[in-house]
C-alpha cells in the first residue's frame, strides 16, 4: 500500500516510519525543506523519540519512506492519507485552522477516487464532517463517502514514547459513514500492531466508534479529564501549603482505591494536549463550566509557584525578588522532551519580571543559541544566583545540590523533582508541601 503522512513533526515522522516498517511505501510531506532533506538523508530532524534514529535509517535504506514537500504529488499517488498538522487556539480560544485548511487545499488538489483521508490531529466535534469534508470536495471535484472515504483517529501517544504508545492503546476510528469507519479499520489494522492488554473490556487493536464526530470527542474527554483532574490536584495542593499538609502522601493514600487516581499537583504542564484541547472542547460547549474553571486553573500555576517563591523570601529572608537574580530551570514542558510549546516556563519568566526580578533560564536540551531565540537570557548551572523556580522535570535537575547554585538562598520545587536534602540551609518549598 502506498500512504502519503502529511506534516513529519513529532507525531507525524513516527507514524511515517511506523508506516514504513510495517512494509509498507510511505511518502512524508512537510512544507520545511530543511526537514525533508534531514529525512531524506536518515537523520532525524529533532532528538528525544526512543528509536527514531534507528528505525528511521532503517526504513529510509530500504526505500520504504521518502520526504517531499509536494503534498499534491505524493497524495495522487497514495492509496491512504493520514494527515497530523498542528491545530492551535487564539488567546480567545478560537481554533485556528490555517495550517490545516492550507493542508486540506493541497491534499484535495491530488485527491483521487478510491483514497482514505484520515485526520489525527485533535479537533473540535464536527470538523472533519462540516469543515473537511466540503473543503475536499471543492477542490478534488470528488464526494465524500462516495467517491472516497474520509475517517477522524486521533493520535493518543506521548512524545518520547511513539512507538511504545502505538502498540499500547487502542487506535480510535470513526468516519463519516459506515464504509468509511470500515475503510479506517482495516487500514490502521495493516499498518499497526498492538500489546495483549488483558486489562482492557475488549481486545486491544482497532476499535470502531462509529462516527467521526464520537471519535473526535473520545480524544477531547480524555484530554479533558486530565486537565480536570490536574486542576483539582492543583487547588489540593495549594490548600495543603496554607495547611502544613504533604499533598503527595494524600495523593498517594487516595489513589490507594482502585475507582481513584488523582495526578500530581506542580506547574501548569505545558504541550500541545492539556492547554489545547479542553478550549476546543469549550468551543464545541462554552457552557461547561467545570472546564473552563479548571483550565483557567491550571493556567495560574507558574504566577502560584512565582508567589511561593517571593513568599519565601517575604518570610524568611526579609526581603522580596525585586533585583534578585532567579534561575529557571527547564524550558521543555516536561522532562526528556525538547518541546516548549504552551510550556510553564513562559508564565514563570513573566511573572518573575513583573516582581522586578533578573531572570536567567537552564534546560540541558536546549543550546545557549536556542535560548536566546526564545527570548530568554542562558544560565550555566554553578553560577551564581539568589533563588531557583523548577520547572520542568529533566532527571538532570535531580542530583543538584545547594553547590551547585552559589550564593542561593531560596528554592521552588514545581514538579518535586529535586531532592531538599540536598539544599539544606536554603528556604525549599515544593509545590502541594507545607513550609
């Protein structure tokens, strides 16, 4: 089978290469150049995702994926077109669909009789129905159902751990109508594998939801859910501070009954999930309140962790941030990733210069370069600084010690990460821990 992967960024180029392995001629496309000449040359075009390098050169060797920035051509050749281009919000919340809409105009212009048009890039309820469906028809000339079929599965895996995640849980498949829905199933079922998940109510593999619009919503209630959760987890915590009470051993005994699992608590997680994809849910349902309190919630957490922070030093050392220089450690949002899309670090930055504080930030995979072209000023972890905010994860982050940031006097845990044994003389506060 022939397949053509529109958009080879951290979801995209891992299914491209899954694809591929499984035997399959795949054509990625991408609109930069830059990564198509990296893929063509079997060298991925971003670090982090266990087993890319490898399976990539290994795939590019055989001739089973090459990279194009001609998604028209590559569509008029492929049998199935799975489609992962980035969906984001304003700041009002509204959807922007430029980079998917230029997409679709491009797939629709090579689109023949015959071809499956998958959508796995999250999406509000309704739109591979009402906004994709007609925009393929205008421009192939061809209907929907009829003349191909068109399915939404969302992509359900975690950067770092693709492959893993594919084999792990269920691909979701719903299409437009029947013939579609079953078009999708017996194509992700030859081009995926699966682990014996004897935990789950049926057998792991491909399950059928019946429409797009059910397989849409699948994906937002599970992405919902978890930033709901991690809200709660997060007003937790901030009681437990004022109460002198460990949220993490409350966590812990509560999670002790099998109907109960509550996240741990720390800096807004960051990504292009849990910000996302409850405000697409809010667009589809602006009166779910529930969702709206906890994304805005979350959202508040680096202006919390900044305040724990300037309360440290109100308390214990008579003074407050203005002037201070403060080392943010983690740019990512969250460990072993090199992604910063929506990450915490971006409200910490701001919220630490509206107190009038000198901010310097560290995360060990990101260049000094790199840094600086998102805006921020590099610190060198052993440098002098009076206090430090963490924010992402990194296991780098986890044998610092009091030495390791001379002259510091004050220490933010957002993500319980460091060790405070390790910092002893220096106000350390975690994030859900009483003082």
């Amino acid at each position: 089978m022939k397949i053509a992967v529109v958009a080879l960024g951290k979801i995209g180029l891992p299914l491209a290469v899954q694809f591929a392995k499984k035997g399959h001629h795949v054509i990625g496309c991408d609109v930069n150049q830059k990564t198509v000449d990296l893929i063509n040359a079997a060298t991925e075009p971003f670090p982090g995702e266990n087993f890319l390098a490898e399976y990539l050169a290994e795939v590019v060797a055989s001739g089973h994926l090459v990279a194009t920035t001609d998604t028209t051509k590559a569509v008029s050749e492929s049998d199935a077109v799975v489609i992962v281009v980035p969906l984001f919000v304003n700041n009002e919340g509204i959807p922007d669909f430029g980079w998917m809409d230029a997409a679709t105009e491009k797939i629709a212009a090579g689109l023949k009789p015959g071809t499956l048009i998958s959508y796995e890039t999250t999406l509000p309820v309704g739109t591979t129905r009402n906004r994709f469906a007609p925009a393929l028809e205008k421009g192939s000339g061809l209907k929907a159902g009829v003349d191909f079929h068109l399915v939404f599965s969302p992509e359900r895996v975690l950067t770092g751990r693709v492959f893993a995640d594919l084999r792990k849980y269920p691909k979701l498949v719903g299409g437009i109508d029947g013939a579609s829905t079953a078009a999708g199933i017996k194509f992700y079922e030859e081009v995926l594998d699966f682990d014996d998940r004897p935990d789950l109510a049926q057998k792991n593999g491909v399950w059928d939801l019946g429409t797009s619009e059910a397989s849409e919503m699948a994906k937002l209630a599970e992405t919902t859910y978890r930033d709901v959760n991690i809200a709660l987890a997060n007003q937790f915590a901030i009681f437990a501070e004022g109460a002198n009470i460990d949220i993490a051993k409350v966590i812990a005994a509560s999670n002790s009954q099998p109907y109960s699992h509550i996240h741990q608590p720390g800096i807004a997680v960051g990504g292009h999930c849990i910000p996302i994809y409850p405000r697409f849910y809010l667009w589809n349902d602006p009166q779910a309140t529930v969702v709206r309190s906890a994304r805005e919630a979350n959202a508040a957490m680096p202006d919390h962790a900044v305040k724990l922070l300037a309360d440290s030093y109100a308390v214990h050392i008579h003074g407050d941030l203005a002037g201070k220089k403060v080392a943010v450690l983690g740019i990512s949002y969250r460990g072993g990733v090199k992604e910063s899309a929506f990450s915490g670090v971006f409200g910490v930055v701001t919220a630490l210069k509206a107190r009038g504080a000198v901010v310097v930030v560290n995360d060990p995979m990101y260049s000094d370069e790199e840094i600086v072209a998102l805006g921020f000023e590099p610190y060198a972890i052993g440098q002098a600084v009076d206090a430090v905010i963490l924010q992402a994860d990194h296991k780098e982050y986890k044998v610092l010690t009091k030495s390791d940031f001379l002259g510091v006097q004050a220490v933010v845990d957002g993500r319980r990460t460091m060790d405070a044994n390790n910092f002893a003389g220096v106000t350390f506060r975690v994030i859900g821990a009483g003082a």
